[in-house]
C-alpha cells in the first residue's frame, strides 16, 4: 500500500485519484528535444555518454507502486531486481521495448516498438495515466498513440517554464534574491552583460536557456574570453539572436535543491530540500538532511509558495525542483533554476521515506567506473559484501547502515552499445551522520572499482 506516500500526493494532486495507474516514463534529459531548433552556445551541443544516460531510466522502478508500470529499454537484471523487491521497491509491472537504441532515449524506443505500444494501449481504462519525467512533443505524441492521457501539462507549458531565462524572470519580477546576472536575448544584451559583470576579477557563467547537465554552459573568466565568445557568435550570422542568462560566479557554502509538488488546483505541498553535489555543473548526488538552519528552510519553502503561485499561472502543474545556493556570504539565493519535471532527487523520494527515517543521513552519489567487461549484479553484491544495505536493514529496530543501489544499468550500457568502457553505479549510503555517510560512499567506490579491476 503506497499509504500517503510521495506516489499517493503525488497521483492526488496531478489527477486527482490517489488509486490511480501511472505508467512512468522516465525519459531523462528531455531537455535535448526542448532545445531542438533553439540558439546554441559554441561547442556546447556535443553529446557524450548517450547510451549510459539513456540507461538511468531504469531508476524509474523505485517510483513504481504494485499498481503502476515503468517503460524501460531493456530487462532488470534478474539479481538487481530481486535484490530491490527484498526492500519493498520496484513492485510495479515492468513494460520493456521491442528493441533499444543506445543512442535514443526511452519515448523513440518505445514509439518505435509495436507490441510494447499495444501493452501500453491495453492499460487505457480510464484511470490509467502516462507520467514522463518531462514532457516535450514525443511524449504527446507516444500519449496519442496509445490513447493514455498525460498527467501533466502540454508540452509547450513545460518547455516555456523551464526556460532559465523564464526562472531569471520570475525571480526578478517576484522579488527573490537573485544572483547578481541578466538574461539576454540578442548579442547587444549579450555584450552588455559581459561588460557588466565580468569585470574587477569576476567570473561569469552563460547558460543556455535550455541546456542540461553541464551542457549549454561556458564559464568566462576574463573580459578577453567575453570578447572572443562574443565574435564566435557574430561570425555564424543570421538574426543575432541568443538565448541565454548570464550569471556572477559565487563562492557558495553550499548547492541546494528543493522540491514541491503542485497541485492542478495551484496549491503548493513543499516535499524535500537537498545539498546538491555538482562538479563542472554536472549533478552528482544530493546530501540530506542539508546543512541548513530552520529559518533558512522556510525561506525556501516560502519561495516554493511564490514560484507555484507564478507557475500555475502559466497553467502549470506537477512536481516541481528548484535550484538554489547558499553564498559563502551566507546569502540564500533561493532561485537559480527551476525544473518543472523530475530530477535524479524525486526517484530517491520513496526510499528516502522507508529508510532514512529521523534523525538518520543519506548521500545519493554516482560511483564511476571503466569495466573491461559486462558485470552481473550478484558480482556488485559479492563485491560490496556487507557495506549492501540489506532487507535486514530496513527496520527502525536494527537501523543498520548500508549503501543502497538506486541504478544498475548504467554500469555495462556503454560497454554493452560498444562505446568506451565509462560506466556508473548509482547509489544511495544510508547511516547516522554525514561522517558515516561519506565512509560508506568511500568504502562502496574502493569495493566496486577492484571489482571492475579484475579479469
């Protein structure tokens, strides 16, 4: 029973049903469709890792109560399978393509894939809904096909609301601290800004409105390299035009990410707040409970309020991440970024809710790794030993802790798509403080990396 977990708020406020059916379709990285056809920064449209991003939609079964279904590129490994539904997770019915793509994410895969559109057609029973992790033109379009309405907006409403330039707009016009920046929609405005804030020893950051994951981002860290920047983009003719925000550089305590689901009736439930761990502006894990005092968590749950109430006005509804950082000034700024769909946080809410219970840590991290070959999950068992958090585990009366896999697949997908051997192990380390956290996150990478060591 999901109880009044996250999946029942969540199925309440999105479809009003709290026994509804969502079939999950965890399609990361919609921002690539969004920015089809949008201005781009020089060099920052390379794709790398494809085939392993492609893979972390198999995060999508710890979402899935016995009721739900999740739409995946391949199978569970049998062993990984067991080993989550030994923890109560990953219980729903898993749905798999007739044939995967590396390079494709799981909507072409499934578009692409006949029986798997006549299963999902055979779920239409008018409590059934298609939940993505956003929501761009493909994703109607597979909603379409298989006569199973979305539980979110259109795809037009999502794309324009996680437009950075649209967070940087809002915060302006709602009053929210912001980051010292400016958006800039022609390379004039583009100048101007660079004049402005990359000044005095100052580094700035221009980002693409919609760019993801460390992509669609330069970092400046001079007047000069404005300049050539500034000519790169003037020598490609056309309009002029740009979309992008510039931001002042910060010396920050600490990268934060909360979360708030709101409701088709513009009410906003505050969820979570996390200390996001980034390196190069890429996402690597969430610490919580953060290093944050009460009074600045209700600064963010305020802020939560402000931003819903400007959301559904641009008819916006569903869950909801908003990037924000704590300057080393001690100065919350309480909106960098919004991201009106999932993010890696919102598929560790469930295990967050059984298992890291008052008074308990977690560190969410990613362990890279180059496997010379493909590697089962009974090896990653053996290999972690008893640092694996176990079904024993999982009472208040043990409390052991342990580190819990969230994603197995990405491990062997570039291997198996034929690619450089790079791979990750997601997972979760669960323990009394933030000490024993980071000594198990250690302990799990030392484990797994003499596991790919070996012949």
């Amino acid at each position: 029973m999901a109880g009044d977990g996250f999946t029942t708020r969540l199925k309440t406020a999105l479809v009003g049903d709290a026994g509804a059916r969502f079939v999950y379709l965890n399609n990361f990285e919609v921002e690539r469709a969004w920015a089809r056809g949008e201005p781009r920064l020089p060099g920052t449209g390379l794709s790398f890792a494809l085939a392993t991003v492609n893979r972390m939609e198999e995060v999508g079964v710890l979402l899935s109560e016995e009721v739900d279904a999740v739409v995946l590129k391949a199978p569970v490994d049998p062993g990984y399978a067991a080993y989550l539904e030994s923890l109560g997770l990953a219980t729903g019915t898993r749905l798999v393509v007739d044939h995967s793509e590396p390079d494709r994410c799981v909507t072409a895969d499934a578009l692409a894939s006949p029986r798997l559109l006549a299963d999902l057609a055979a779920l239409a029973d008018g409590r059934t809904y298609l939940l993505p992790l956003g929501v761009s033109t493909d994703e109607e379009r597979l909603a379409e096909v298989v006569g199973i309405p979305l539980a979110t907006p259109s795809a037009a409403i999502c794309k324009r609301v996680n437009g950075k330039i649209f967070s940087r707009e809002l915060v302006d016009a709602a009053g929210l601290t912001p980051v010292p920046g400016a958006v800039c929609r022609t390379l004039d405005e583009l100048a101007a800004a660079l004049d402005t804030h990359l000044t005095g020893g100052n580094r700035v950051v221009v980002k693409e409105s919609l760019g993801v994951s460390g992509r669609g981002m330069v970092v400046l860290d001079s007047p000069r390299r404005g300049e050539r920047l500034l000519r790169m983009l003037a020598r490609r003719g056309g309009t002029g035009a740009v979309s992008v925000v510039v931001e002042r550089w910060l010396d920050k305590q600490a990268d934060l990410n909360y979360q708030f689901i709101l409701g088709r009736d513009g009410q906003v439930r505050f969820e979570t707040v996390k200390a996001a761990l980034t390196a190069n502006g890429v996402h690597r894990g969430h610490l919580f409970p953060p290093p944050l005092r009460p009074d600045q968590v209700t600064q963010l749950e305020d802020a939560a309020q402000v931003i819903g109430k400007a959301l559904a006005g641009e008819g916006y509804f569903g869950l909801v991440g908003v990037d924000a950082i704590l300057a080393a000034d001690g100065t919350l700024h309480p909106c960098l970024e919004i991201n009106a769909r999932f993010n890696m946080a919102t598929y560790q809410n469930r295990v967050a809710e059984r298992f890291v219970t008052a008074g308990r840590y977690a560190l969410a991290t990613a362990v890279e790794l180059r496997p010379g070959r493909a590697h089962g999950f009974d090896e990653v068992r053996r290999a972690l030993g008893g640092l694996l958090y176990q079904p024993g585990h999982a009472t208040r009366e043990t409390g052991a802790p342990g580190v819990l896999i969230n994603n197995f697949a990405t491990l062997n997908a570039a291997l198996l798509a034929g690619r450089e051997p790079y791979g990750r192990v997601y997972a979760i380390c669960i323990g009394d403080d933030v000490d024993d956290v980071q000594r198990l996150s250690a302990a799990a990478e030392s484990a797994l990396q003499r596991m790919v060591a070996q012949p």
